[in-house]
C-alpha cells in the first residue's frame, strides 16, 4: 500500500493526461532559472615605444531565481519568485603596473515579488508566452572611499516584462527560454565623515536566461469524518487531481 500511495504522489507531480492540460485553471507550476557566468579582461599599456598587456578586472556572477505559480484561468497563471544574484569583481589597483595588486569587492541582490504570465499554444506541446515581474528587496555593495572600505545597503524596485518560449515533455516539465527587459532602481544612503548622501540608481537591461518549469494538478482537500476508514489499496493517480 506505501508503494502504491509513493506511486500515485509522483504521478500526481510530475504527470498530466495530456501536455495540453499543463495550462488548465487551478493547476500549478514550479521551477525556475539557475545561472553562471565569469568574465575577464587585459589592458593594454602604451608609452615612449614600450608596450605591455596586464591583467584587467575579473567578474563571476551567480543567479538563482526559484518560483511557484496558479492558473488562475486558462493559460493565465499568477505567482511568486525569489531572486538571488551574488556578483564577485576583482581588479587591479593600478592597471599601468604588471605587478599591481588586486582588490576584490561583492555585491549581491534579494528580491521578492509577483509575476503572471499568458500562455499561447503552440500544438499540444509548444507554447509562447508573455510575462511581467515586479521585485522588491535589498542590495549590498562594497565600495572604497578615500582607502576607506564600506558595505552599502540599498533598497531595490525592479520591473520586468518580455516573451518566451516553452517545449512541453510528456511528464509536463516544461524547458524554457526568455528574454526579458528589466528596469531597475535602487537608493542607497552613504555616511562618510559625518555628511549623509543619498543616491539613487537607474539600471536598463535584456537578459536571456534558460530555466525549466514543472506541472502538476491541484490536490483535491482531505476528507473530514467520524470513524476509522478501510484501507483503499485501489489508489489511482487520477484520485490526487481534478478531473
């Protein structure tokens, strides 16, 4: 009976009859992006006929963006996300100098906030889609004042819309991509001997991400009654979501 109970759990997650209901109202959806990048430069250093390459800044950024979502109506679905950015910059103290020294800084960001999204059927198993977030949380960054290094907290409000596309398996695990503008601003209050500045901070940007989304049906509620109730070993998947 444990088997069949675990059986019929998975089946509820990861499996619909047909790639067609994935969008249906009151069904559910959960995945996200995971990413990594790292980037370096040179420098070029010209003067009096000499020339030399040294080493320039070295970025690694690490993002994840988990997120869970309700059709509200058909093809509409309506969620929450969490998104994490950690950014590692290092970069020479004096680029003229090939034996310069590196310092090293890092920022990251927290943000938390809803999203919808529409669906357009592409087929049975191929969808466009179209979807806007909106992001509010915090930022910290480390920043160097006269030699002086100090962490700045800022207030984060980000909005995002653009298009994606999405291939649909037969379990309705849905692989994605999106491109997507994102809109930035941030206010960061700086305190350096004793003189307060405040700041505000526009950012524009297109990013391309891949990430993956799962989709499973709404579990029906439990039943509430008096008595002990027999063991049903006659458990089908289908018992677990609306028909």
């Amino acid at each position: 009976m444990l088997r069949t109970i675990l059986l019929s759990a998975i089946a509820l997650l990861f499996n619909l009859s047909t790639q067609a209901q994935a969008f249906n109202q009151g069904n559910f959806m959960m995945g996200g992006t995971l990413g990594f990048s790292a980037a370096e430069s040179s420098v070029d250093v010209e003067a009096e006929g000499v020339s030399a390459t040294n080493e320039g800044a070295q970025t690694t950024q690490f993002n994840i963006a988990p997120a869970v979502g309700y059709f509200l109506l058909d093809k509409w679905a309506l969620g929450i996300g969490l998104d994490y950015t950690l950014n590692r910059i290092r970069e020479p103290v004096d680029i003229d100098d090939p034996n310069t020294d590196f310092e090293k800084s890092y920022d990251s960001d927290l943000l938390f906030g809803p999203y919808t999204r529409f669906y357009l059927p592409v087929g049975e198993d191929k969808a466009f889609f179209l979807e806007a977030t909106m992001g509010f949380g915090s930022s910290e960054n480390q920043v160097s004042i006269d030699g002086v290094s100090q962490t700045i907290s800022n207030n984060v409000l980000a909005i995002g819309f653009g298009p994606g596309f999405t291939i649909l398996s037969n379990d309705a695990i849905g692989i994605e991509a999106q491109l997507k503008y994102n809109w930035a601003r941030s206010n960061a209050e700086i305190i350096f001997n004793e003189v307060n500045t405040n700041t505000q901070t526009y950012t524009n940007q297109i990013d391309f991400s891949i990430g993956f989304q799962v989709y499973f049906a709404r579990v029906k509620p439990a039943k509430v009654g008096y008595g002990s109730a027999e063991p049903d070993d006659d458990i089908d998947a289908s018992d677990f979501y609306d028909k």
